[in-house]
C-alpha cells in the first residue's frame, strides 16, 4: 500500500486535501470516488519514501530515451480515448525520473490550469525542444495528437541514434590517443627515473634516444613540468571560454565540416540527414513551412548549415521555391534538393524529405564503419611508436652495459 495525497470536491461543494493509503493511482481514485468525492488530482505522496537506487540521477539530466519512452506511451493512451490530464498524470506517477516526473506533473498541472498541451510544452523548451512543441501546436490544430505523438517519439529515436553514430566514430580514437598519453606520461614519470639512476651509477655517455627520455622525464618531474600542465590548464579554460560564445561554436563547427580523414563529410552528412528528418516531420505535422525552416535552422546542430537554412526562408518568404533556396546556398547537395523539387511539384515534400533522410542516416552508419576501420591501424600504429620509443630507448644502454661495468 502507499500514500497517495488527493484534493478532491465534497458533496457540499467544500474542496478537501489530504492523503488515502491504496494499491495503486486508481485504486485511490476508485476509493474516492465511493466516498462520494469528485476527483479533482490525486498523486503518490513522495515524502518520506525511500529512493530506488534506480532513480538516482547524476546531473540531474533528463535523458532523451525517457522523453522517447513518454511520448510512446501518451500516444499510445491518447489514442485510447483516455483525457490528457488523466494521461499525464499516469505517466508522471509512474516516471523511473523523479526530475522528469516533475516536468510531467508540472505539464499537467498547467494543462489542467487551461493551457493547452503546446503552451506547457513550450515553456519547458530547455527539456523538450522547440521541435516537440511546435508539433504538438500541429497536431492540436489538425486533431491528430496521437499520431504527431508517434511521429515525435520517431523523430527523437532517429536523433539517438545518429548521435551514437557520431560518438562511436570519435569516442574509440580520442580514448586510444588519451589511453596513450597517459601512459607515456607514466612511464616518463616513474620508470625513467629509475633507469636513469642506474646509468648514471655505471657511469658513460647514454645514446641519443636515451638522452631525449631522460630529458623529457625531467622537464615532466621537474618546475618546467608545473608550467606545462598550467599552461594545458589555462589553454582549455580559454577554449571553452571561446566555445561558450557564438563565434566560437560557429568557427568550431565550420572547422568540423573540413576536418581531413573523412571527419568532415560525416559531419556534414550528418547535419544533412537531421535537416531532412527535422523539416520532413514538421511538414507532414502541418507546422508552416516557414516556421518549419527555422525550427529546422536551430536544431541542425551546425552554424554554418543553421545560417544557411535561415538565408533560405528569407528567400522563400520573398517567393522562393524552397528548392531553389536551397541550392542557392551551395552546401546542400544536388541529390537533396531535386528530391526537394519533386516533393514540391507532386505535393509529397514530407515524403521525399523522409527519404533524403534515410539516404543520408545510411549513409552515416557506412562513413562510421568506415572510418573506424581505418582508423584503427593508425591508432595502432602510433600507440605502438609512443610506448615502443619509450621502452627502446630505455634499453638501448642495456646493450652496453657489461661494457660499462668494465
């Protein structure tokens, strides 16, 4: 049994609070309900109740994957006729999130306040996203909620994915290089020094190699050592100052677009494919197209293709065929914006964006593969050079020392 607090209306119109000890949400509303009461909001009373291990959160971030999960479900309950308020409810009682639970149950208190769904969801874009309200403003209008629903939790599936796409590909390099360094590091540090005390006990010149280990092992231990690490400390500080401002993240981003070894093009591939899903779903939602090109333009993830994409609705706002917008920008290929044309002249825009995007996602999974494979004899081959120069040059004198002890 739990604790469940209520407020609920009596018979003699008198609005009551307090708590009711039940199963379950509708075990409490059904045993209000034959008290005569009229049911105005019920909740599990959280005070005092220990936490699952399974709701500790760290940040508290609310995960893209729980959004996912929500959205299904308020499909899946709006589409069975069940109320809004009564959906949202449900669903944030039963939230594994306690801070996306609260997001849930503050929606719905807005809604039950007379808001509509859109208007909450839009004052919580820093969890949900401007992409989510304006679809379910759509959907609202057009009466089909449920399936804007559906096609949201699709669209936030696709976005996991291509993210875990992109880390994947840059994730194993940057570990293996850092995995590197670090040991590098740890070598220069403690097994140099002890090498080095043995030499020079035997005494004799060390060979070249040798000299330079020994050399960067004192500069590391050593006041110069100090310096190096504040001044890595300080480079990183000023570089996030400078990607915390637009100029910055806009260089950043133009700078990934170009980066050599096939890292630009998955870049820019993938800033296509999420431009092609983004638009494709806010069009088949009835969203306008112009709102639709700049709710497009800020969730492309990318200044360059944002700045773009907003030049483009200025044109179509002035007459434009959005097609003819966009290949004016000169970064969007010719592939996307034919499909782009014939959506425009058979009416079917949604449906040929969804398929640039599908081309485009495929796409992706084939530059990640691809990358890694060939990325990986090369990480190979320098991790081998940093750890195999270190250890040669340590036993290179070994090779002289009965010499030496002679």
């Amino acid at each position: 049994m739990e604790t469940y607090r209520y407020r609920a209306r009596g018979r003699d119109g008198e609005i009551l609070t307090d708590s009711i000890q039940a199963r379950d949400l509708d075990a409490a509303a059904g045993r209000l309900k034959d008290r005569g009461l009229l049911v105005i909001h019920v909740e599990r009373q959280s005070g005092g109740e220990r936490p699952r291990f399974r709701e500790i959160e760290f940040f508290g971030r609310v995960r893209t994957g729980d959004i996912v999960v929500f959205t299904r479900q308020l499909a899946t309950m709006v589409e069975a006729g069940i109320p809004l308020v009564r959906a949202l409810s449900v669903l944030g009682d039963q939230s594994e999130s306690p801070k996306f639970g609260e997001v849930i149950s503050s929606v719905r208190r807005d809604v039950e306040g007379g808001s509509s769904f859109s208007d909450a969801l839009r004052k919580r874009e820093d969890i949900f996203g401007r992409l989510y309200g304006e679809m379910v403003r759509a959907g609202e209008y057009g009466g089909s909620l449920d399936g804007v629903l559906l096609r949201i939790a699709t669209q936030l599936e696709r976005e996991q994915t291509l993210r875990r796409q992109v880390r994947a590909a840059v994730t194993y390099p940057v570990f293996v290089l850092v995995a590197s360094v670090v040991a590098a590091i740890f070598m220069l540090t403690f097994v140099v020094p002890v090498f080095e005390g043995m030499y020079a006990d035997l005494g004799g010149e060390l060979p070249l190699p040798t000299q330079v280990a020994v050399f960067l092992s004192d500069t590391l231990i050593g006041f110069a050592g100090l310096v190096l690490l504040g001044a890595c400390v300080a480079g990183a500080l000023w570089i996030r100052r400078r990607l915390a401002s637009e100029a910055g993240r806009a260089r950043l981003q133009a700078l990934l677009l170009r980066m050599p070894l096939g890292f630009g093009k998955l870049m820019r591939k993938v800033a296509l494919a999420r431009v092609s899903r983004t638009l494709g779903s806010l069009v088949a939602a009835g969203v306008p197209v112009l709102v639709a090109i700049e709710i497009t333009a800020s969730a492309s993830g990318n200044a360059v293709v944002e700045a773009a994409l907003l030049r483009s609705r200025e044109a179509v706002g002035r007459g434009a065929e959005i097609n003819a917008a966009l290949a004016a920008e000169g970064i969007f290929p010719n592939m996307m914006t034919r499909m782009v044309a014939v959506g425009e002249t058979t009416g079917n825009l949604d449906g040929m964006l969804s398929k640039v995007a599908d081309f485009y996602e495929a796409e992706v999974e084939s530059a990640v593969a691809s990358l890694t494979s060939m990325i990986e004899p090369v990480l190979i081959l320098l991790v081998g050079g940093i750890v195999g120069a270190t250890i040669v040059s340590m036993y290179l004198p070994m090779f002289r020392v009965f010499e030496l002890i002679n």
